[in-house]
C-alpha cells in the first residue's frame, strides 16, 4: 500500500504566528511599562537602569564565554530594559528548575541509559596515549567511551545516507530509532515513513524525536496524531509555546538512526529533500554522515533514550531489550575492523562545552594537518585562537565553508572571521558549487570527527547535539580523500579579496559582529 502523499504547510504556520506574537506582545507589555515608570518617576528610572546593571553584573560573573557574555552585556545595557526580557527569554543558558528536576528523575529511574561506560578506554589509551586523553574527557564529561570492533561506513552525501536506511530500515526486526531537527514531506521522508509504517504494523517497536522548531515550517499539524495511530510513539522536544519561556532557545539539533541496535547513522543530514539534492535551494547540497555496526550503536541508542526519557517520552519498562550482544553470531569478531569509535553528545543543560572542547582537543593534537567544514563560522576567543595557534606552529589548518550562504547576514558575520584567520596562515575555501553543511574535522589522517555541531554560538553553547569520534579506523581515510575531492571544486579565499569587498559590507559585517554569539 503507498504511503499518502501529505500536504506541505505554509512557510508561516498559524502556531508560530501566535506564538511568537504572543511573545512579542509580552514583551512590549513589559518592556513599554517599564519605560513608561521610568519616565513617570525618578525612583522607577533608577530601578529600571539599576536592575539592568545588576543583571549585567551578574552575567559578567556567570561561568560562560567571554564573547556570549559580552554580547548580552552590550544588549542589556544597550536596550533597556527590552535586553533584559530577551536575555531572561533567550540568553538563559541553565535549566529550569522543573527541566533539572525531570533530568534528575531521568537519571535515578533509567540507570542503565545514564551509567557512564568506559568501553575500550584502556586499550586506546595503551596505543595512542595522545589521543587517549582526548576520549578520556569525553568520557568524562559525556559517559561515553571509545569501542572496538565497529565498522564504520563513511557516506559522502545525503543520496548515500538516504541508500543505507531504505536497505536497513527494511530488515528491522526489534526496533526503530529516529531522532533528527528537521523532518520535511518529500521523497526522503516520504520513503522514511513509508517503512516506518509498515514495520509498525508488523510489530516493530518504532519511535521518533523531532525538534518542534525546527519542524514548526514543514510538517503538518496532525502529523504527531498520525503516527500515533500508525502505532509509531513521538516525542516532540520543547515545543513551542506562547509564554516567554527561558528555555526556548534550548532545541534539539542531532541527527540519529538506530536499527535493532546493530546500526546506527549519525551526521548532519536531516530527513527533508534538500539533503538528497532532490530540491535546490542553496546549489548543490553537500553532507556527510558516518554508519556505525558494532557495539559502538550502544552509545547512539543510549543517547536517544537519555532525550526520550528527561524529554518528556515517557518511562521505558525494560531497558536491557535494547542491548544488542556482539558479536550476534559466533565467536568474537577477528580483529579486522581497526581503530576506535566514540559516539558522544552535548547538552545545553550542563556547563561542558563538549562540542566545542572536542574540536578544540583535535585542533591541539594535529602535527600535520588538521581540516574543518561547517556551514556557518561564528567563533569564540578560544576557538578564533586555536586555529591560529595551530596555523602559525606549522600545521596546515584548512577550513570549508559555503560559497553561496543560506542566510545572507549569518554569511556576512562567518565571513568576517576570515581576515584574522588568514592573517596566522589558516586557509579558506568556499564550496562553489553550492551548500556545504557538512559538520566535519580531520586530523593527521588518524583521527576525526563527524556529528550535528556547526562551528558557531547556537550548536556550541544552545542546542543539544551529537557526533562520533574515530580513533585510526579506516572510515578517516575516506573522509580525507572526500574532502580532498571536494576542496578541488572549492575556491581559495584570499586577503585580496577581502579588501576588495565593498565599504557598506564590511561596515554592516562589524556591527553584525557585535551581536554574532547571539545568531
């Protein structure tokens, strides 16, 4: 039986029309009224700028980063009291009582999600001592540690992840997991959705996590409600609301597939048609993702079901069903698939900055080269420093963006980091043929990493995300010839050509800037 074809939804759905009037309306209540007092009495006034100066100190000592908080700092004190209501909405980077209690209450009920496992740990440590105290930390701070025996199966566009699930979705005996930010009708998830449906009707247990916000523009309304009745069990994280909630900005941004526990797919392709070419916004699309078999699959399936349980999904009556035993079939595998993966993720929740730190422990490590892809370039002091560092002590540190942006004023700012950049030797390319939003970095040809994370402010520091380390397996070589591949279709961007950009541009990049940890 096909699957029916579903009604795209206007580019401005009535719920996020609402909604965000409804915030803006609050807003200008509270913001108008406090000016209003202000004018209307000298005690108010000074209690309107007092408190705005009392917030800003105490951003100015909150643990964050030097340039998030400068930015707010400049908004609170710039705009009062209007900065003020959007750092209480916006600029919150902590949980919420109530979302630190139902954390909390995650962890103490589904032990065997949350308990940290060291894996492969020891063994890594003994032959690569260097990169060892990379996974140390993230196991440290995500509880999740490097495995052994995982093939990893590199694919260089969406068209070749999209091949892998329409093969494995089909041989699904036990369950399905899916979790991803954007999911938009269309022949991938059209296809998706189709097998998702009929393996629930054959009994498999099939679950599914999308970001309410990044789904508010493409999926229909009742679409929640239709799978449900198709027995598939939803989760929609954070959704959006009409109040000024402090954890609006906190979205959930991985990418994941898990099937029966023996594969797993992370990366930064989401399930709608520009991902597989099949609708042209920016050019051609380039992604990449990285397929994991083996026990290294633990770790994505664990990960799912830490969102699903602190999200909101429900309790999960037995939780060792998911745990697949390797090898599945006969003695343990020979020692033939080489290396290590660690899956790891990151949490608007905590205060570990490890999207950003793992980056950073990569770019520390390279002796030789060490190359970066990522949509959008929005760095912090650290990061900025780095590459710099990394550039001026004789590595090569090459980094790949778009040629052609997708939000021209987000395009501006990530441009605007070039000049310090080339400046300490780092290259930049730019796709030319059209959109790279591969989220990517090699180093030395030994070590790699893959996942959702964008090299800016939101993914860093506000959204939860996922990758995957790879420690000397042989999936790191593709990804160097790829990128190899993909740099000879990429334009060098030079000094020259900066300069040469017109004044207005540069002007509009700086004040851009200004406010670039908040984009």
């Amino acid at each position: 039986m096909p699957f029916p074809k579903q009604k795209i939804p206007s580019r401005f759905p009535l719920r996020l029309v609402l909604s965000g009037g409804l915030i803006l309306v609050q807003m200008g209540i509270l913001g108008g009224l406090a000016v209003w007092g202000a004018f209307r009495s000298p005690a108010a006034f000074a209690l309107c700028w007092g408190g705005g100066l009392l917030l800003a100190l105490t951003v100015a000592v909150r643990e964050e980063n030097s340039s998030y908080k400068a930015a707010w700092i400049l908004a609170i004190l710039g705009l009062p009291p209007l900065g003020a209501l959007l750092w209480l909405t916006w600029g919150w980077r902590y949980p919420t009582p109530k979302r630190k209690k139902a954390l909390l209450r995650a962890k103490a009920e589904k032990t065997l999600f949350f308990l940290p496992e060291a894996g492969e740990l020891a063994e890594l440590s003994a032959r690569e001592p260097d990169l060892g105290v990379q996974a140390a930390y993230l196991l440290g701070v995500s509880g999740f540690g490097p495995m052994g025996q995982t093939a990893a199966e590199y694919c260089p566009l969406g068209e070749d992840q999209l091949a892998v699930m329409l093969r494995e979705l089909p041989l699904a005996r036990r369950f399905i997991l899916l979790e991803y930010f954007i999911l938009a009708p269309g022949e991938m998830w059209d296809s998706v959705l189709g097998i998702l449906r009929r393996k629930a009707r054959e009994g498999v247990e099939v679950r599914v996590i999308w970001d309410d916000l990044g789904c508010l523009q493409t999926l229909p309304g009742d679409t929640r409600k239709q799978l449900e009745e198709w027995g598939i069990s939803t989760l929609v994280y954070n959704p959006l609301g009409p109040g000024l909630d402090p954890c609006l900005n906190y979205r959930d941004h991985r990418k994941l597939c898990i099937i029966d526990g023996r594969v797993g797919i992370c990366g930064g392709i989401n399930l709608a048609d520009e991902y597989i070419n099949k609708k042209r916004l920016h050019g051609h699309w380039k992604d990449t993702a990285i397929v994991l078999r083996g026990p290294g699959v633990w770790s994505l399936t664990r990960m799912f079901f830490q969102l699903w349980c602190s999200g909101g999904g429900g309790p999960i009556p037995d939780p060792e069903r998911y745990q697949v035993p390797w090898p599945l079939d006969g003695p343990k595998a020979p020692p033939s698939v080489p290396g290590w993966v660690q899956p790891y993720c990151d949490s608007p929740l905590d205060r570990h900055q490890v999207a950003e730190n793992a980056y950073l422990g990569l770019i520390g490590r390279a002796r030789e080269y060490v190359w970066l892809t990522t949509p959008y370039l929005i760095l912090d002091d650290p990061f900025l420093r780095a590459l710099c560092t990394a550039a001026q002590s004789g590595v090569q540190v090459r980094v790949l963006c778009p040629r052609q942006g997708d939000r021209w004023f987000v395009h501006l700012v990530t441009r605007s980091y070039y000049p310090p950049l080339l400046a300490a030797g780092v290259e930049i390319w730019e796709y030319s043929p059209g959109f790279i939003h591969a989220k990517m970095a090699v180093c030395d040809g030994r070590a790699a990493i893959i996942g959702t994370a964008n090299l800016d402010f939101r993914s860093l520091y506000l959204h939860h995300e996922c990758a995957v380390a790879l420690w000397g397996v042989p999936a790191v070589g593709e990804m160097v010839r790829d990128l190899e591949a993909t740099l000879a279709r990429s334009q060098r961007v030079t000094l020259d050509e900066l300069a040469a950009e017109p004044w207005y541009k540069k002007l509009a990049a700086a004040v851009l800037r200004l406010f670039a940890p908040l984009m």
